[in-house]
C-alpha cells in the first residue's frame, strides 16, 4: 500500500466505495465520476503507479485485469462496454494508481477523445 493513494486506502478496506468484485489480485469499484451508465474501475490490489510500471513478472496480475473487468462487464449485463487505461497525466490518468476502466450501458463514439 502506497500512503496517500486513494485506490490502496479503498482496497484496504480504509476508505468506503462501491466494490462489485473482488478477488486476491483485483477489486472492482464503481467511479464515483461516472462517464458512462456503467463505469467501474478495476484495480489491482497491489500499488502500481501506471501499466508502463508493469513488468513481465506482472503479466498474471495485468492478465487477472482484463479477466475481471470482462466479468464486471458480464454482471452489470453489458452486451457491448469499452476497457481503458490511461497511462501518465497527458493522457488523463488523475489517479496514481493503475486502474482500468470499464465503460458501457450507451453507444460509445469513437474517437473517444
């Protein structure tokens, strides 16, 4: 756990959200800025700042990711969703920590931004 980081306060249990999955990698937590309908952001348990922290020994815990939001998507009963991951603040990561979020319950445009 990182002092100050919101995400590691939330997935300790320190700070109250909207968890919809966990498991001994991941939490899932609904934003509480939604963008979307549907917007639920999946955390790894374990502090990251961003995805170009990973390396190779993280591809079970960037894999269990994508896993979980694909079963996030399943439960909120999303036919279509789109996953994303901002990485550094230029691309509008505000969060320090690695999340993905996923985003669905509405026709999405592209480009998205």
């Amino acid at each position: 756990m990182r002092d100050g980081c919101v995400f590691c306060k939330i997935i300790a249990g320190e700070t109250p959200a909207a968890v919809v999955y966990k498991d001994d990698l991941v939490t899932a937590i609904r934003d509480i800025h939604p963008q979307a309908p549907t917007h639920i952001l999946v955390l790894p348990n374990r502090h990251l700042t961003g995805v170009a922290e990973a390396q190779p020994g993280d591809v079970e815990l960037l894999g269990r990711l994508l896993l979980a939001a694909t079963e996030v998507a399943r439960q909120e009963n999303l036919g279509g969703y789109r996953l994303v991951i901002n990485n550094g603040s230029e691309a509008g990561q505000s969060v320090f920590h690695l999340h993905l979020h996923v985003l669905g319950g509405r026709r999405l445009r592209w480009p998205p931004g």
